[in-house]
C-alpha cells in the first residue's frame, strides 16, 4: 500500500508524492543574452517548494508522472537588433524533451528598459523519476544588453506540479 496523504501532528495535510514549486527572479539578473548566448535561468527566489526538489535552477521529478510547467520573462535592454529569440523549458537529461517558444523580442514590445511584456510558456512532460528540468532563454542578432527584470510582482516566473 502507497501513502499517498498524511496529517502532521499539527493536522495539516502532508502530501509526499504531489511535488509543487513556484520560484521567482525578484532582482534583476543583467546583461545575460542579446549576442545569441543561451542562459539557464538562475531564480534567486522561491516562494515555495512542497517536496523539496527544486535546487538552484533545476526542478528534478521525486516520481514517474505527468508534470505541468509555466514560466513567464519580462525582458529589459532590447534593442532593434535583436530580432531572434526563444525561451524554452527541456530536460537535463534523457530521454530529451523540449517545449520551445520562438519570438522576434523587438517585435512583440518589450523594448526600452522598462518592459513589462512578458514572454511565457506553459507545456506538459512525461517525466521520470530523477529527471532534471530547466528554463533557459537565448536572444540573438544584438549585443549582450538583455536583462531578467526582477520584481517582487513575480514578472519572471517559473511554476510547475506533478498532475497525474
């Protein structure tokens, strides 16, 4: 028999095999990307992490499942230049998946330096169990002048649950 829900001693409801984080770039990370360098982002703050398995910038899967994820960039330093772009959540290892979001970061208008247009992906993975997930972002054409605005309004966002 598999424990799946627990009550602490202090009747709050424990739920082992149901992982859920949510984690945030709250101070701006400058000049990451803009000369066609990838980035892995590195959240400098979690908001919360049931299950423990979010480290730095990797979300490893505790188990074998179906796992849903979301993250959201705003982006400060585009320039005109830099007319290609992607961010992407994949894996660390395999079997290798990859959820892609392309863009023209000019384009969509998170120009100037104080854009508040997020970019945002959401995707489903079939995961197992010690699998490693990442969000990483790459924007090209330009120089290196784009920055991760960090806010305590969560605009850079990364969230993501075990479903099934």
């Amino acid at each position: 028999e598999v424990l799946a829900l627990t009550l602490n001693e202090d009747g709050s409801i424990n739920k082992p095999k149901n992982p859920c984080f949510g984690t945030a770039v709250t101070s701006t990370i400058s000049n990451i990307t803009g000369n066609h360098d990838g980035y892995v982002v590195v959240w400098n703050s979690e908001l919360w992490d049931y299950g423990a398995n979010l480290s730095g910038s990797t979300f490893t899967a505790p188990v074998d499942g179906i796992y849903w994820f979301e993250a959201a960039l705003t982006l400060t330093g585009i320039s005109s230049s830099h007319n290609e772009g992607y961010i992407r959540i994949k894996t660390t290892s395999s079997p290798w998946l990859e959820y892609i979001n392309y863009f023209d970061p000019y384009d969509v208008g998170v120009t100037g330096s104080n854009s508040f247009t997020p970019i945002s992906i959401t995707c489903m993975m079939d995961l197992n169990a010690g699998q490693g997930v990442v969000v990483d972002l790459k924007i090209s054409n330009g120089s290196k002048t784009v920055d991760i605005n960090g806010s305590t309004n969560y605009h850079s966002r990364w969230e993501g649950m075990l479903v099934a």
